[in-house]
C-alpha cells in the first residue's frame, strides 16, 4: 500500500524470509528498531487487507526454500524410491494446548503404509519417541536442520507433509506444499 515495510522476526526465520518477493527491510528480533510510523501485529493483517474467503488461499506460495539448500537435502536423502513423506507429530512442550495437538510416534506408527518413505521434520524428538524412532525406519535429521531455511528445503523434496499444528504444517502450506494437518 505504498507504505516502507520493517518485519521482525525470530533470527531462525530470517534467511528463509529473504525469499519473500518484496522490499521488506528484515531485522532479527531483539534488534534495535528503525524508525516507523505504525506498528502492526502479523495476525492483524488480514483485517487491514480486507482478506476474505474470495482470496484466500493464495493462488501461489509465497515463500520458497533457496535452491542450493535444496540441492544439499536432496543428496542428504539419496535416490527416491517411493513417494517421500515428511512427518511432525509433536510440538513444543511449552504450548499451551500441546496435549492436544501432539501424539506419540508409536501412536502415529500403526497409520502410516508401507508404500512410502518417511522423513521425521522433527527438530525435536521427545524421550518417549526416541527409541521408537531408531527402530522405525523414518529418516530423522533433526539436528542437522540449523533454521527454518533447512526444514524449508526438506519440505520441498517432500510430495506430501503431514503434520500436527506446528511451524513446519504452516511452512509447507506457504510453501505450496500439499500439506495435511
């Protein structure tokens, strides 16, 4: 609308934020602030848009993991034999509501065909699933995804994400990803 856009977000989310296609100055949060005429909170923003269920959803994905991160996860995860699936079954502890939006993997397990391949997207993986995930065969790579530019790339290779309501589900989602919840 004309207006100079500063978005603060999270340090782990602002490589993955360069990829927005606007003009948007990024600065960590915790950093000194520019600046600025109006603040507006995120989840304000689709009553300033005048967003509706005329435009929503988007018709594209607006954000898009880099290209050679991509590239870096694809030979992580080798040659694909079967449709790949990524899952996240659990969120943070800390939410409110966590007990119930997450389960166990061994809740998850008895659901899942053996037609496809699995990738854990979790960064996390809870005492109670960490045996069950070594003897499942689900790939998991949680320590090695640093911030949200990585989980990007991962959902990428994906052809279907499925996950409880997490980072990762509205990730996918602005990915363009299918993305089941």
């Amino acid at each position: 609308l004309g207006a100079r856009v500063v978005l603060e977000v999270q340090g782990s989310l602002l490589g993955l934020m360069r990829s927005l296609s606007s003009e948007a100055v990024l600065i960590s949060r915790g950093d000194a602030l520019p600046a600025f005429d109006y603040h507006c909170p995120l989840l304000s923003l689709p009553l300033v848009f005048k967003t509706d269920l005329t435009n929503i959803p988007s018709p594209k994905p607006y954000l898009s993991a880099a290209p050679y991160k991509c590239e870096e996860w694809a030979q992580r995860l080798g040659v694909k034999g079967k449709p790949r699936v990524g899952l996240v079954w659990s969120g943070s502890t800390d939410h409110k509501n966590d007990h119930n939006r997450s389960l166990t993997l061994q809740q998850l397990l008895p659901h899942l065909p053996d037609s496809c391949e699995y990738v854990s997207m979790q960064k996390v993986v809870r005492e109670v699933d960490v045996q069950v995930l070594e003897g499942s065969g689900i790939s998991h790579y949680g320590q090695e995804l640093k911030d949200f530019t990585d989980t990007a790339a991962l959902c990428e290779l994906m052809d279907l994400v499925i996950s409880v309501d997490t980072s990762v589900a509205h990730l996918a989602g602005a990915l363009g990803k299918t993305t089941w919840v």
